[in-house]
C-alpha cells in the first residue's frame, strides 16, 4: 500500500478527496513545525542525518534510507492496510462489522484514549532534546534522531484521528498536543513518567528499552480496537516501534559489554576509574526505569479500563490468540496482593483487572531482554545478574503506591519493610545524586565516524548494514 509523497502532507488515506479535513491538517502543520524547531532536538537541525522514510505500510520492504535534514523529513498519515470483513473481536459489540466511524455513544471515551496516547509521542521527543549534543558516536546520535522523528510522525498520526472524526473538539486536542510540555510545571504532559528528565544516554536507552515498550503494549491493545481507523494506524506505529525497542535494548547491552571488559582489563572495582559504569549502577538505573514504567499501566483494578474493553475500544495484548469467550463477564484472573507483611496472588474478575493482565505480559517481555543482557555478563565470565525489581517496588499508582501500604514500602527483591529501612537502602537500589552527577559527566560528544565513547562499545552491526565508520550524519 504505497504512500503518496507528492501530496503537502504524505498520506495513504486520499486526504485529497476530503478538502475539510486536508485544509485542517495543512493548518495545523506549521504549528507542528514550529513545535519541532522550538522543542525538536537541540542543533543538528541543519545537518544531513541517515534516516528512513516510511514508502509502504507493507512490512516487507516498507522504508528507505537516506540522508535528509530533519525539518525536511516527510511526516505524513500512513494507516496499516484494511482488513476486508473485520469484526470487533471482544467485549459487548463481539461479531459486528468494525467501525468506520466514531460510534457516538462512545465518543468521550474514545478521544479520551487517543488523546492520552498522543500526547506522550511529542513528550518522548521534548525529553530527549538535548541528548544529541552529548552523543557517544554518530551511529547513537542518527538512532536518537529516528526515533525522534518518528516520534514525532506518531503524534501526526493521532492528530489525524482527532481532525478526522472529532470534529472541532478534536482539533482543540490536536492544538492542546503542542501546548503540553514534558516537566512544564504549568501544563505537564498527562502521564508522569513523560514529565521525567532523560539527561544522560543511559537514561534514553533505559527509557526506550523499557517506556517504549509500555508503548508498545499500549499501541498492541489499541490495534485490536473496533475503531477500525484507531485500529490500522496503531498497526503501522507497532512497526516503527520495533526500532525504538531495540535502541533501548542494544544500548544498554553495549554499556553492559563495556562495563565488563573493563572490569577483566582493570579489576571489577575500577570500572568509574576507568570510566566506565559499573554494573551496580546500571541495576540501580533498571530499577528506577522499570518502576516508573510499570505505572504507565494504571491501577491494577480499573472501571475505566473494564468499559474500554466491554465496549470495544482497547482489547488485551494478542485478543484474538487467547482462548476464552472475549467477553470475561465470568472469567477470572489471578492478580497480587499485600497481605500482612506478604504478597499472595488472589483471583478477581479478568474485566475488572485488565490492566494487570496487559502488565503481567509486559513484565515478561521485559524479562527476555534483561535474561539476554545476562548472557552479555556470563559470556565474559563475570559473576553477576542483573534483575527487574519487584512490581511492587517504587511505585506511585495502583494498590503499591505510599498511601495503600499505609506506610511500608518494599524493596527490589520483594520484602515489605519500613519506612526507616528503605531509608536506609534506598541509595543502594535507586540512583543517588552522585550516582546521576557522575553519569552526566562522561557524556561526551563523540563525533568522528567509527569512534565511540569510552563508556558503551560498538555496535554487533550498521545500521541497513552501514560499515563502522559510516557518516550517519554529516556534521561538516
């Protein structure tokens, strides 16, 4: 399904024919560029970078490499392909035709969702708009740019549904979007973890390793909505995803790798001696990224998440592969509770408790990659292992949060303990201070290609299988 570039705004879906719609969208466009060059990241606007371009939503050959500046990059409204004859597969409304329009009756609530979703794509890009400066290499600074941009191509494509069925409230939302700031204390993004500084690289690829991935859990529940045109642009997102993922993934095992061929080459003690990040950081670092994750999914029993489902607007990562009715009036689902000084699983209605459903599968897709960062350990013949944190540990949302312990807290490794005890610990499960002022200071810039900072090691591969000393962006 090609993508027509010679429009103003690329499309796949023949803005042309509707001239309400494409007036709209062309309005809004300047405002989006301006946002992109007042919040967009810092320097580098005028430089070539090696970035795709998405041609096609088929997922076999759907994107181009080049080098383009980035105010150049052709953001555009590409949808997934339509299904013909599909259905909403849960909830009240199980076996009729999908929607090709906003069903009134739940219109709130269907704005509701996409304007939350959207709103976190431009406050990925504002939290991240000074890191180019103090890139490890240009292989790094060229991946942070593409998922910038894209980024910034998924708050087109939420912007999209606003304009197109939501009328005059959508295009409000739509401007509210660039009104937003991440960390502006007078008009914060919507969910907190958005609102958190990324000020180092080891936080970006911890935040894109595993805040993407809520994302991506988010975008796979969304796929599956009956809004058919909800539905087909988060199935194209998904695609781009992927990359952010393993950005996040791929970094953080090259600091991994780093960490351990310092600690053979000069003891396991002298890694911030020699510059490096030593593993005990990096652990402190996944604890306090995991955590503020896991409250993106929202309390673990939830009215609100139960009507999405029942009304067919967000279904459960993978709907149709699991095996059940899809309506869950009855169904039950195990779900973890503080009992005492313990954590027991009890079960409660699977409608009810959806969210901790979407959150178990997360876990365990978080679970994979910190078991193949272990091997990066195990490999060098180093006698540690990195953990996700209990998920109980650190949260602000949902029965764990301060208020519902009634003043216990816990800790990484799932003890219930005291309010003093954590105290006492904290330094040693989440960054301190000085752990955070010592990372910022070996941001460097590294800017010849092929070279790279002395604290992450190379990457396996190029990128489209570049060489090493690839330019991936032209600074001269």
């Amino acid at each position: 399904m090609a993508i027509d570039y010679q429009e103003r705004i690329p499309n796949n879906v023949d803005l042309s024919e509707d001239r309400r719609l494409k007036r709209a969208l062309e309005a809004w466009q300047p405002n989006f560029l301006n946002w992109w060059q007042e919040m967009g990241p810092t320097q580098f606007q005028a430089n070539e970078v090696y970035l795709r371009t998405a041609i096609s939503v088929d997922s076999k050959g759907w994107a181009n490499f080049g080098h383009v500046k980035m105010p150049d990059y052709r953001w555009g409204i590409f949808l997934a392909e339509r299904e013909e004859g599909r259905t909403v597969n849960f909830g009240e409304h199980k076996g009729e035709a999908a929607w090709q329009e906003v069903p009134g009756e739940y219109r709130g609530n269907l704005r509701r969702l996409i304007v939350t979703q959207g709103d976190t794509e431009p406050a990925s890009v504002e939290q991240q708009r000074q890191l180019g400066l103090t890139a490890p290499s240009l292989y790094d600074l060229r991946n942070l740019l593409q998922v910038n941009v894209e980024e910034g191509r998924h708050l087109w494509a939420m912007v999209y549904l606003l304009h197109g069925f939501f009328g005059r409230d959508g295009r409000e939302e739509a401007e509210q979007m660039l009104q937003r700031h991440s960390g502006d204390v007078d008009k914060p993004r919507i969910l907190g973890a958005f609102n958190e500084e990324t000020p180092d690289w080891l936080s970006f690829f911890m935040f894109t390793y595993f805040t993407d991935r809520d994302g991506k859990y988010q975008l796979a529940s969304l796929a599956e909505s009956g809004f058919d045109p909800l539905s087909r642009t988060c199935r194209f997102m998904l695609t781009e995803e992927a990359h952010h993922m393993f950005v996040g993934e791929t970094g953080v095992g090259r600091v991994i790798l780093r960490t351990c061929e310092l600690m053979k080459e000069h003891g396991e003690d002298k890694v911030r001696e020699m510059g490096g990040i030593d593993l005990t950081t990096l652990q402190k670092y996944l604890n306090f990224h995991c955590s503020v994750s896991l409250d993106l999914f929202g309390s673990e029993r939830s009215t609100n998440a139960a009507n999405f489902y029942s009304m067919g607007l967000k279904g459960r990562y993978g709907e149709t592969k699991i095996d059940d009715d899809h309506l869950l009036g009855n169904d039950l689902y195990p779900i973890l509770e503080m009992e005492g000084d313990k954590f027991v699983l009890r079960e409660d209605n699977a409608l009810t408790v959806i969210n901790e459903r979407l959150r178990d599968d997360y876990v365990t897709d978080c679970e994979r990659g910190v078991r193949r960062w272990n091997q990066i350990i195990k490999r060098q013949g180093l006698d540690f292992e990195l953990k996700l944190p209990h998920r109980a540990f650190n949260r602000q949302i949902g029965s764990f949060n301060l208020e519902n312990l009634a003043g216990k807290r816990v800790s990484p490794d799932g003890r219930v303990i005291t309010e003093a005890e954590w105290t006492q610990n904290v330094g040693d499960w989440l960054p301190t201070d000085e752990d955070r002022a010592y990372v910022i200071s070996l941001m460097q810039s590294v800017t010849e290609p092929g070279k790279f900072a002395n604290w992450i090691a190379p990457p396996a591969r190029g990128i489209n299988n570049q060489p090493a000393d690839f330019e991936y962006v032209r600074l001269n």
